[in-house]
C-alpha cells in the first residue's frame, strides 16, 4: 500500500493503492515555479474515494468498490525519501526524484507534524526556508517578528504577551494551581482554570478523592494499561456502569486515536442509542444495539460489557445479550492491537470528539462512569491514577 504526492510538469498529483489498484488524482492548473508563491495543498481519501485540492480547487474520484484502508506500516516522508529506490514504480509517473522547494504546515488527520532539527525520525540536506532566525510562525498568535542583533523580537497584538507571544494577557497572573490550565475569556476580560485529575475549585486548589468519575462536557480520562503487553489482544472485554441524560456522547475509546489505522473499540451514545464500534484493522462497524435497548439517557444506572473474541463481538446491557455479531467471518484480522490506551468520556484538551472518531460520535460525554475492568482482571481501574482534565467526584 502507499500514498504518494508529487510534482509532474507543474502539476499535482496523488497516487495511491489500497492493495488492489492504483488510483491518480491530478490537479487542473500548475502550481507557479517563480519561487515566491505559496500554495495551499489537501490531498487524501476517504475510504477508497479520492480528493485532491490546490488552492482551493478540487478534483475528486470515486474508486470501484474494493479496499478502503490504507495498510502502511512505514515511515512518513517529506520531500523524498532515504533512498529513491524504495519509490513503489506505480507511485510515481517519471522516475522519482527529491523535491526543491519549500514546505511547511504540514497536518497528517489534523495533527500537525513539527519541522523542526529535533523532531522528525532523520533527514538530509534540509535548509530554513525564511532564511532568518524569524522563521516561519515564530510569534505565535498573529505577532509580528523582527530580526534583531541578538536573534529576533516579537511584536504582540493586542491581548498576548511573552517573548513568542505564547501567552494570553487574561492568563498573565492566573491563580489557577496544581498543574491546571488557563483558558483565556477575552469577552469577559478574564479566565477559566481546568482542572487536573484529583483537583478542584474555581482556582483547582481544592485536592478531591473520587470512586465514581463525574464528565461535564470537556472531561476526559486517559488511562495507560500496565498489563498491555501480556494482554492476549485476540480476547479483550470492558465492562463499566454509566448514567447520562444526554443523547450524544463518547464513553469509551480503547485505543490510541492517533491516525485512522490505530486499532479501537469504541462505546458510546449516538442519537439516542447505544452504539458499539470495532476496527480491528479495516475499519469495520459493529451494528447499533437494538432499539429496544436504545433507553440509556435515562439518568439510571446502567451497565455494560464488550467482549471481543478474534471477530466475534459481544454486547451485554444490563447483563443481557444484546448483540452478537462476528464482524469478520474471513477472520483477515483478529487482534485488538489498542496500544495499551483507554480513554473516557473524550480526548485531550483541543481534541474533538467528532474529529478524532472521524463522526462516530459527536460530542464529549456528560455524565458519571465507575466500576471499569478491562479483560477479565479482578480488580476495577484506579481512575483516580490515570491523566485527565475537569473530572468532578460524582457521588
């Protein structure tokens, strides 16, 4: 598999395969070679549909039916790669050649890579683009950069200070404590702290114990499975309790949420319903529960338990079988490769719910959570040892 974007005779192309064929997206006008033009690129797939987009232009293709993930397993390159000879033939036109220009702001599934010395895997023979020490986007927030003598300064506008422009004027003598974050209210002239796990209060200086976890909306629990590794990931189980008057929201996420590849089993409440997801690597959805089933915003407690065995799925409400469904009879994958993450009631600050589920779910669950055992361990996740933000005591 690959996916492949690249400079033709001044146009853009996209290439990419999926298994079965290769796919060529190429764009209707040339990008200008004076040197001084930017240009805004999109390119990617949804399933096995294409779009490419430069400077606000698109060209889409709708692939024949067939595969719909792309199964890669490799290191991301910009601008070229170790070695040419490592270019699939079919994922260029000419023979490849290394890129010369300039790239920055680069977003893989919303997530922006850092082209910076330090952060990519390795390199060669990349230079700084701007050419000062100014850069690209140094002064964050709109600031204006200056090169000085001793490096550069930034010139703010109105609302921020700090030597990049990095922090609000709202959150300039914050009071918020133990690890929180401010978040500026420039309508209000003023700021919001949120809280770390085990903390409180306006200001998070209240230190608070909880066995039932209390989601208000932008709360979220991260946890980190200890036993990952000696996991047999062919039978994996969740069970928790959970109430909730609301009809959206994400309960459970057990996997990374990194890119759309990552392995994950989902549980959470879509237009009323409970919904249960499974990708064990092709992105394969497990039905909705039943609508008999469907009354869980009820503000009653209720429990539930996945049980995942190789692609045979199981739903257990209330300690009734409510759905059983082998989501993959040809057995392709069977492993719920999870990465040893689990996540409640949404993702970290900044993350969306209906961007990191690409529209599973809609919105950060409202509500309680307690008694969570992963697999068939005889103990209950400390939660109260995990990372989060703006979780209450829910007794």
């Amino acid at each position: 598999d690959f996916l492949c974007i690249s400079l033709v005779n001044g146009f853009i192309q996209l290439r990419y395969n999926l298994g079965d064929k290769t796919v060529i997206l190429q764009t209707f006008q040339k990008v200008h070679a004076n040197g001084n033009t930017w240009h805004s690129l999109r390119a990617g797939r949804v399933g096995n549909e294409g779009y490419l987009d430069l400077d606000g232009i698109n060209v889409t293709q709708n692939a024949s039916p067939g595969m719909n993930a792309l199964d890669t397993h490799t290191d991301f390159f910009v601008g070229g790669v170790s070695s040419l000879s490592l270019v699939n033939s079919m994922a260029v036109e000419k023979e490849p050649t290394s890129f010369t220009g300039c790239i920055r702001e680069i977003f893989i599934n919303n997530r922006e890579l850092k082209l910076t010395v330090t952060d990519p895997k390795g390199g060669a023979n990349v230079g700084d683009c701007d050419g000062t020490v100014c850069g690209y986007t140094v002064c964050k927030n709109n600031g204006t950069c200056q090169v000085e003598k001793s490096g550069f300064s930034c010139s703010c506008p109105q609302d921020w200070i700090g030597s990049t422009c990095e922090q609000s004027i709202h959150c300039s003598r914050n009071r918020c404590g133990a690890q929180s974050l401010c978040v500026p209210q420039p309508t209000s002239f003023s700021y919001t702290c949120v809280c770390a796990l085990g903390w409180s209060g306006k200001y998070c200086d209240q230190k608070i114990k909880f066995f039932i976890a209390k989601f208000v909306g932008n709360s979220y629990i991260k946890y980190t499975d200890p036993y990952y590794g000696k996991r047999d990931l062919q039978h994996s189980r969740i069970s928790l309790n959970f109430t909730t008057s609301q009809t959206e929201g994400l309960i459970v996420w057990m996997g990374k949420g990194e890119d759309e590849d990552n392995d994950f089993l989902a549980i959470g409440l879509a237009n009323g319903t409970l919904k249960v997801v499974v990708n064990l690597g092709e992105r394969i959805s497990v039905p909705l529960i039943p609508s008999k089933y469907s009354n869980c915003c009820d503000e009653r407690w209720h429990f539930i338990t996945v049980v995942q065995n190789q692609t045979c799925i199981k739903v257990y409400l209330d300690e009734e079988l409510s759905l059983f469904e082998d989501i993959d009879p040809q057995r392709k994958y069977t492993a719920l490769n999870y990465g040893g993450i689990c996540y409640l009631g949404g993702f970290e600050i900044g993350r969306k719910v209906d961007t990191v589920t690409a529209g599973l779910f809609q919105k950060e669950f409202i509500g309680k959570i307690k008694d969570v055992v992963l697999f068939q361990d005889s103990t209950k996740i400390q939660l109260m040892k995990a990372e989060g933000y703006n979780i209450y005591d829910g007794n």
